[in-house]
C-alpha cells in the first residue's frame, strides 16, 4: 500500500478548472506538495499551467496511482483503461453506490477489481493525507479544512465528514499527525488492511479508527491481535437509529452493541465514547505517555477543582488516589501555608504563586508513592500568569498530565505538555491509556 502514500507519478481524473470543484481541489493539493501529477479531462488543454490528457491511456509513464473524482456512471470506463494501462493503485472518490442503494454498481465494481488485482480505496471517501509525504488527496481545501502537523496519530476513518472535521480540529490543537485515511465503502481495501498498513508505518504511533461496520469480521479479529501499536477505536451504528444510518451512509451493516464490545475488550481495542474521549487519548499516547502503575498525585490551587477531579479518579476504573509519604508531607508542611491541608488533592490554596508549585512539583517528584501528577492551574488569580505553564512543563520525572481551565490555546501550543479543558476529559484519558497498558 505505499504507493497510495508515496506515489511518483498520480493521475486525477475529472480535474475542472473551476476551483471549488472535487477534481480541482485534489490536483492543485497534489501540484503544490511537488507531486508528478497528470490532471485528465476532455474540457480543458491546461490546467494551473500544466498539460491536460483526455484519459490515462494517454500518459506514457507508468503511474502509481489514479485518483476518480467523475460521476459514478463514467467509473467502470476509467477502470477499464487503468486495467488496459496495468495500473494497479485506484483511490475513487466518488458516490453513488450502496450508501443511495446502489448494490448493484457497487458489486459490479467490487468483481472488476477483485478479477484484475486491482487495488482500492473507497469509493464514497474523502481521500488521504500524510504528514510526512505531503500526499494530500483529501477533497476540501486547505481554506476551509485545515491540516495537521507532523506527529504520531494516524487516523482509519469510514464517515468522510467525520474525519475531515477531526483532522481540522487537530490541527487547531497543534496536534502531530501522521496519516489519516478515509476509506469509504472498502469495495477491495478495508480497515484490517489499513491497520495492518499503520502497525508497519514508523511514524505512527497511535491508531484511531472509526468504524461503522466491519467488513470481514474474522480478518478483522486476526489482524487486531497482532498490532503492538494502541488502537483506540470508535464504533459508530449502536443503536437501531444509528444503524439504520450507517447502512445508508456507507452501506454498512452496523451489527450489535454487545458483540462488537465483546470482541474490542477481547483485543485489548481502546474503547471510548465519543469523538472527543477518542483525541483527548491519542493525545496522550502521542506525547508517549506510559503509565503501568496507577498512583495519581492532584495539585491545585482551587479546591473544588481538586475535589471534582478526586471523583473522577474514584469513579475511574484503572486509577486511585496516591498517598503522599511521610518524608514529603513533612517537607512540604515546612515551607507552605499553614491554609494548605498537605494530602491528596494537594490544594496549594488561591494566592498559590509560580514558586508555590515549583516547590509542590519538585517533591511529588521525588515520591515513589506517586505514578502520575495531575497539575490544575487556574490562573485567573490574582498571584498566577502563564508563565506558571512554563515552569510546570520542565517537570519530567513522572508523567504530567495538565488542567488549565480557561487557558490560551495559543500560548499552550509551545509547551511539551498534554493539557485539558477539564478535569474530568483528564482522567478519562488518563484511565483509557493505564487500563491498556496494564492488560
């Protein structure tokens, strides 16, 4: 599958000139990532200074790859000239298949390249894009669709929309990717195909997937066991209204909540409930984030703060409170306020300052009772700024894992650090990736 990702020469086909168009979008994506690229329409002699063909039977050198951005009636046409041209990589984006009811075209589709080994991607799909190749073939421009940075989240996604609005909210967070796959209605190439792909690929280090429905149930379960990368997986269609939606949105089979569980728990899948639980975690596996043990230190400088995020550890079912040892209760009762109760939550009071924390921080460093610390800063007060962030993120020795309520994502960007809106997205993170570490 590497030439999807790592193509040198790709051709499009159903490029326009007008510029909001799906063929315009992906070729002018592909030309200014430095891609070969050969744009094929009937309509045109140029496009943004580049020679167009009216098919790829055309084009002499041997490509790659063929991006279908046509209406679906002209598909199988196109296919017969990538068979004729022994082209062996198709990415179709185009619609019209099972997702309206269109079984019949879909398995006329599916038998042509299934008979002459040809491989692809969709149809009905958003396209991919990879961080370090500067392979872009995703359908909504830069404009409006941001893209992410290099990093280590790879993203198999069935729903288009979805994962476009994920790979732009991720970029909005400064998040590091690295390859985000929209695959569709998988007439050839699946999900398993595509996990099996990723737990290969160097860059990635965690693996999200979306998953309407599973194509090849045993294959899936094979491949799943063998992937050493953390797969934190999403399942869309668990209740009869949603299913009934998967089927007629890529034509999936959604199947029952209990099963798919099941199977997930069995594999050791990172099972979260909604699009928000799944970055909020990868984010952390991104960071490399490895915690076996579970002992959480919390320090604050609001109580109810401290008391919010305790229930939630309480509630969690991979982590518990630490308890402070006596060696450092006692240095920490030398220097701080007599207002501060020294246990856990360590509540370092309001008219906490930067100093405050460095000394908090640079004890629970040292106390082998704690595996992880939870660090809320709300520096609305009085005696805090953002410079406090800049203090906290030089802390190493265990895991840091920070609450900044109210923070500037701006100036967040620049830290090291995994940060949070809230306590509790914090800690169900933060249980999602010791349970998975722990089995």
């Amino acid at each position: 599958m590497k030439e999807f990702f790592k193509p040198k020469r790709i051709a499009v086909v159903g490029v326009s000139r007008e510029e909001h168009k799906i063929g315009h979008v992906i070729f002018k994506n592909l030309l200014d990532a430095k891609f070969k690229v050969y744009p094929i329409t009937p309509n045109a002699q140029e496009i943004l200074g580049v020679r167009c063909h009216s098919s790829v039977a055309e084009i002499k050198e041997k490509l790659d790859l063929v991006i279908i951005c046509v209406h679906q009636d002209l598909v199988m046409s196109i296919l017969e000239d990538c068979k004729y041209m022994k082209i062996k990589n198709v990415l179709i984006i185009s619609s019209g298949y099972s997702e309206i009811g269109n079984v019949k075209a879909e398995e006329e589709l599916k038998d042509f390249v299934t008979k002459n080994s040809i491989n692809v991607i969709g149809p009905n799909c958003l396209g991919l894009f990879d961080a370090y190749s500067g392979m872009d073939s995703i359908f909504i421009s830069k404009e409006k669709l941001r893209r992410p940075k290099k990093g280590g989240i790879s993203f198999v996604c069935q729903s288009g929309a979805l994962g476009g609005a994920v790979l732009d909210l991720l970029a909005s967070k400064d998040a590091g990717f690295s390859k985000f796959i929209s695959y569709g209605n998988a007439v050839d190439i699946n999900e398993s195909d595509l996990l099996e792909y990723l737990n290969k690929d160097k860059h990635t280090k965690v693996i999200c997937l979306y998953l309407e429905g599973v194509r090849n149930p045993e294959k899936f379960f094979n491949v799943c066991k063998k992937i050493k990368k953390p797969i934190i997986v999403l399942k869309g269609g668990l209740t009869e209204e949603g299913s009934k939606a998967a089927l007629s949105h890529t034509g999936s089979m959604a199947g029952k909540k209990e099963v798919f569980y099941g199977v997930f728990d069995q594999l050791n899948l990172i099972r979260v409930d909604s699009l928000e639980q799944m970055l909020d975690t990868a984010l952390l596996f991104d960071k490399e984030t490895k915690l076996k043990r579970n002992r959480v230190l919390v320090l604050t400088n609001g109580g109810g703060f401290g008391i919010i995020t305790a229930d939630a550890i309480g509630n969690s079912k991979n982590l518990k409170m630490a308890e402070l040892s006596l060696d450092v209760k006692r240095k920490l009762r030398k220097k701080l306020p007599l207002t501060v109760n020294i246990g856990n939550p360590l509540d370092i009071v309001g008219d906490a300052t930067v100093e405050r924390y460095k000394f908090a921080l640079e004890n629970i460093m040292n106390d082998k009772n704690v595996d992880c610390v939870v660090v809320i800063v709300l520096y609305q007060t009085p005696t805090l700024n953002e410079s406090v962030l800049d203090v906290i993120s030089k802390f190493k020795k265990k895991p840091v894992i920070l609450v900044a309520t109210g923070s500037n994502p701006e100036y967040l960007k620049n830290l090291n650090l995994v940060s949070f809106d809230f306590p509790e997205k914090a800690i169900t993170s933060l249980d999602k990736l010791v349970g998975y570490y722990k089995r």
